[in-house]
C-alpha cells in the first residue's frame, strides 16, 4: 500500500510516520503540509491511503476529504486530528478511521492492521468486479452465449440439507458476519462463507456485486430508483426488500446497465 501523511507538525508527523513503519507494510512515500498540494498530488499519482490531519494550511482536511470522496478511485483516509467534534462528519464522509492526538500506540497498531485487511479485501473484491464488468461488455454475441447447465448450478444449504439450485432462481445474497445470506423468490439459504467467496461461485453474466454487503442479479431487477449521492436503490421482482449501489459501483453498474 502506497500512503502519504498530511500534518503541518512534524513531531506529530515524525511519530505518524514511526508508527505505520513499525506495524505495518504500508509506503509512506510523500509528507504535506498544505492541501491544495495534496489535490495536485493526487491527480498524477495513484495513492492508497491518506493520513490526513483536519487543521491545515489553503484547504482544511475536511474540505479535502469532502473534494477526494467524490473521486472514482478513492483512496483510504484516516483522520489524525487533536478535534474530537468532527468525528460524525468524518465517517459521513466514509472515513476508514478517526485518530486522535496525542497518538496512543495500541490504537494505531490495531488500525493499521485493519487497514491493511481492509486493502487486501476490497482489491480481491475490485479484481472480481474487473473480470465481471469485462464479461458484460463482451460483444453482444458472446453475451448471449448460454453457460453450461453445469456451471449454472448452485449448492445451496439449508437445515444440513443441500439444495442444488439454477443460479438464476437467486435473486440477490447479502453478507452477514462470517456468512452469506441468499434468497430466492421465497426462501432463504445460509452459506458458511463470505460474500466475495459465494460471488465467485456466481455466473458472471448474470449478477453485479453493486455493494460491499451485496450481491445482485441482473435479471431480477424490477426498478432502478436514484439515492442520494447519485447512487441507486433497486428494486426486485416478487421481492420487497430494496437492494443498495455503493458509490464505489455506481460506474460500473452505469454501464452494465446502460445507464
């Protein structure tokens, strides 16, 4: 992971950097001081996580966090700040964290390893929305090319039973703790795996993994009604929950679905 810290006191900066060294693998390659810096930074390079103080010269960490969210690649951001009243607005900006100062030790150690998890999981996540999004953008006559009736069988649990399943008879799944949750038209199956496991079981060609939590079929959907912050909720045919695009998938749904 590539990191860069944004702190205009460099005690503070220099112990910062001490730390992420000390536990964890994460590069710190670049130090600012000023926020209009980190803006032409990051227009060139690409950048996993930002240590970001809130206090700071041209631009303050929140204008800069608040400018960076609606970036299409979003890096990371953890607040390191001596201001506990900005939290709420931190993590309405969907803040990785929310460090206070002076620093405590055991704390950041416990973030950074998050952190790094958290990196390793979402560029698996974003590796798998790679090679689905190429597969919808195939031609249309290799799309419509059908999957073996073998690959589209899912072995779904239910009451230590194993129900084979037509892929397309799930509707949608969500993450639940340490399981995947998936329903069909009128029942609901518990699989002792993680979601990113049971989406790769998934044809390509038929589900969208439109949230961290969630994953979609394609076929199943019935409307596509706009959310805030430019995002989705969709609606399923003969189902009344209502299913979230992230902002983080809201391109790539785009243009799965020609929008």
């Amino acid at each position: 992971m590539r990191a860069i810290i944004v702190e205009d006191e460099i005690p503070a900066r220099e112990e910062l950097e001490y730390l992420v060294e000390a536990y964890s693998e994460i590069d710190v390659t670049h130090f600012f001081d000023d926020g209009l810096d980190v803006l032409k930074f990051l227009q060139e390079h690409d950048t996993d996580v930002i240590f970001l103080d809130i206090n700071i010269p041209s631009l303050n960490g929140m204008l800069l966090a608040s400018t960076i969210s609606k970036f299409s690649k979003r890096p990371y951001i953890v607040f390191t700040t001596a201001y506990k009243e900005h939290a709420a607005q931190a993590f309405e900006l969907e803040a990785f964290d929310y460090i206070l100062k002076p620093y405590d030790e055991k704390r950041i150690a416990a973030m950074l390893s998050r952190l790094e998890s958290a990196f390793k999981r979402d560029h698996a996540e974003t590796t798998l929305l790679d090679r689905k999004l190429e597969s919808h953008l195939k031609p249309q006559v290799q799309q419509r090319e059908i999957p073996s009736q073998a690959s589209n069988r899912i072995n779904l649990k239910k009451n230590d039973k194993i129900i084979v399943t037509d892929a397309n008879d799930i509707y949608y799944a969500i993450a639940s703790e340490k399981v995947t949750l998936v329903y069909t038209q009128g029942e609901e199956y518990t699989m002792p795996m993680s979601i990113t496991e049971f989406d790769a079981l998934l044809p390509e060609n038929l589900f969208f993994r439109c949230h961290r939590s969630y994953t979609v079929n394609l076929t199943k959907i019935r409307e596509i009604v706009p959310w805030f912050n430019q995002t989705y909720i969709l609606r399923l045919k003969d189902r009344t929950e209502e299913i979230p695009v992230s902002r983080s998938k809201v391109k790539a749904f785009r243009q799965i679905m020609h929008l």
